[in-house]
C-alpha cells in the first residue's frame, strides 16, 4: 500500500534523525493529508455512529473502505512530521482519531 508504506517511511526517516524540516518530510505530510478519505464509504454500513467521514485506504483503487490499520499508521506519522498548514494537518489528524474511534469492537479490539 502506498499509504502504509509511506506512513511507515516517514516514521522510520523521523525516528532516524531526519530534521522534521527536511523538504521530503514537508512533502510527505501533504501528500498523506490529501489522501484523506472524506466521504462516507462501505464503513458506514458497519459503523452506526455519526462520525465525520475519514481514514486512509490500503490502494488507490478502494476509495470506499477505509481501515483502521492504515489509518493508525497516517495518526502517527502526521504527529512526527511538519507541514506548511499546521491548522489543515491538525484538523485532519483530530477527523482521522475520531473516526478511528468508532471502530473499537465491543471485547476491546479493533478492526472493521
């Protein structure tokens, strides 16, 4: 998945002591942020509760079915990292958390 991969990079190029400044990290907070899920998808049908719509998605080809996993992996990155419009980045950060919050099961896991 590009977005997991992408996710898991900028964790690791953070984690090694890449400045949170450096040019590709800026580049790498966008272009996660634009990938953004912001409609309501398949998950809706899973989920009952009104949830503003959000998540990354495993391939480009599946715009509907967001998951938690990919999701986790965009939270954690966008905190490592910067980007020009800290409002745009944290807006989409706090939509992704809750949206990932519907999804806990009810013995304490989490999954779709």
């Amino acid at each position: 998945s590009p977005v997991w991969d992408t996710a898991i990079v900028a964790i690791a190029l953070r984690e090694s002591g890449l400045p949170p400044d450096h040019p590709a990290m800026k580049r790498t907070a966008e272009w996660l942020i634009s990938r953004e899920i912001r409609f309501r998808g398949d998950w809706a049908n899973k989920n009952p509760v009104n949830v503003e719509p959000s998540g990354w998605v495993f391939e480009f080809n599946n715009k509907w079915n967001p998951d938690v996993d990919d999701t986790a992996m965009v939270l954690l990155a966008l905190r490592k990292i910067p980007t020009d419009n800290v409002r745009r980045r944290d807006e989409c950060f706090q939509r992704g958390l809750n949206w990932m919050m519907t999804f806990q099961c009810k013995d304490g896991g989490w999954g779709e």
